[in-house]
C-alpha cells in the first residue's frame, strides 16, 4: 500500500478525522492511470528524452548531457509526509561535503517554450539517476556519471513567469489535475493559514494538515501545502507550493528511493572491499 495516503497512517498521524473520513480516503491519492509527462516514456536516457521534448516542442534547442548538471536530484521519498522539506536530505548516506557528485544523481534544467496547464513555467527540469553495475571479477560496484535513467519531470512557476498570484495558479493547476486524474492528497504543513486552505481545497481533495512538533514559527516562510497522487507502474505526481511564492510541480517514480537504497549499499559494499591490483609485488 502506498505511503501518505495508507489508512494506517491517517489514523497514526492524522488525529483531527472522524472514522468515516479516513475510511473514504482510501481511494484519494490514488489513480488507475500510469502518469507520464506528455507521454515522454520513463527511463528514458538523456538524449532521448531531449529528443522527444524538442519534437513536442517543449524546448526550443537540444541541448545533450555534457558532463556537467545540477546537483542534487529530485528523490521520491519512502513516507509522502518528508515532502514538507527538501527530500534529498533524507539520503545523508550519498551526501558528501555538501553534494551528490558521485551519486549519479542528476537534474538538467532547461528553458520550457510552451505554457503547461494554462501557465508559464520559468523552467522545465529532468531528473535522472546513473546505472549501478555489479563487477563479477573485482566484486565491486560502479555508477555511471551519465543521465541513464529518467526518473522525474519537473516544473517551476512563480510570480515572473507567471504574471499571476501563485496561490491562485496552484489551486488552478490542482483543479485541472484533478479533473484528469482523479482526487489529490492536500497536505498543509506548518500552516499558518490552516482555515483558508481546507476552505479552498476541501471541495476537490482530501485535506490534513500536520504541525512538526517543536517547531516555532516566526512567520509564514515554512509553511508548505503540497498535493500527491500516486498513478500505476510507481508513478505519481506532487506538486508544492511554498511561500517564497514558487510552485514545482513534479510528475514522477515514486520509488526512486529505491536507487538511493541500492546505491547506498553499493557505496558500502565498495568500502569494505579491497581493490585489487595488477601489480605482483617484489
């Protein structure tokens, strides 16, 4: 079952809901379709989905991995709940010194050309993870420094891109996910304006709102709402609204926590193994 939206953890988490509520959440944050972000197929190495965006004319120019990208990667987290904060500091395991560099771990951010939902994005991203190969002869593992796999499409509006308030372009862009995918989690971190969005989410979603204990909150800056759907084939899509007044919208696997799982034990296995030489000595 999946994560956020498993009963058994409403009814751990989420104390404000009587039993008839959760009991109808069972279906929300759920869909029978595979999500995909305009059909661009996951997987997918860098060039070609490079190659399908500029044929969709999503981006205006190819512009191939060069060896160089943006760190960190977007990461589904195991719990919907770490979405509150920024998930890849959830994998302090393949952080070192501050980055992910030998993770392959990658996010390409690049110019979007045509409006997504009805709005304009100030950027469209993908996220890729490397390929972890297991070597027979020396017992060791290696991970590629390359875009092998697609992982997660993302995009990012704000006010500049936009020309619109960004609260009212998330309730859009959330009505309109809605009306194709079905029924959406809304979860209400920290939120100083709790009222207000159970009010505006409410009608077309199931809404929780969740106070991380200890937290003091001197103004509205750690407020997060964010809203999650979880598709077939381990897909889904989140999407975040944050009050530095800008939206990501991620379409994505939703278990790409796997990879960092099996990463982390490849980086561990590595450490315990000795490298072996082709010198013989004296």
């Amino acid at each position: 079952m999946k994560r956020l939206v498993a009963v058994s953890l409403f009814c751990l988490v989420f104390t404000l809901f009587s039993a008839v509520e959760v009991a109808c959440c069972e279906e929300a944050g759920y869909t029978d379709q595979e999500i995909t972000f305009q059909g661009i197929k996951w997987d997918s190495s860098d060039k070609q989905v490079i190659d399908e965006a500029y044929r969709l004319k999503i981006i205006k120019k190819k512009e191939y991995f060069n060896g160089s990208g943006k760190l960190p990667c977007f990461v589904w987290p195991q719990s919907d709940l770490n979405f509150r904060y920024d998930t890849i500091r959830w994998f302090p395991e393949i952080i070192k010194d501050g980055n992910v560099a030998e993770s392959g771990l990658w996010e390409r951010s690049l110019g979007c050309s045509k409006s997504v939902g009805g709005h304009n994005p100030s950027s469209i991203t993908f996220h890729y993870t490397g390929t972890i190969r297991h070597h027979l002869d020396s017992d060791r593992y290696t991970i590629s420094n390359q875009c092998d796999h697609l992982i997660a499409v993302s995009l990012t509006y704000n006010n500049q891109s936009t020309g619109e308030d960004v609260e009212d372009v998330f309730w859009d862009l959330l009505n309109k996910l809605t009306s194709q995918y079905g029924t959406f989690v809304v979860v209400a971190t920290n939120s100083i304006h709790k009222k207000e969005i159970q009010k505006k989410a409410s009608p077309i979603a199931e809404v929780y709102v969740y106070d991380d204990e200890g937290v003091k909150l001197k103004d509205d800056r750690k407020e997060v709402v964010f809203a999650v759907i979880h598709g077939l084939n381990d897909t889904g899509i989140v999407m975040k609204w944050t009050k530095r007044e800008e939206i990501n919208l991620f379409y994505a696997k939703d278990n790409s926590y796997l990879y960092v799982q099996q990463l982390s034990e490849a980086l561990e296995h590595n450490s315990k193994t000795k490298v072996v030489s082709d010198d013989i000595g004296l």
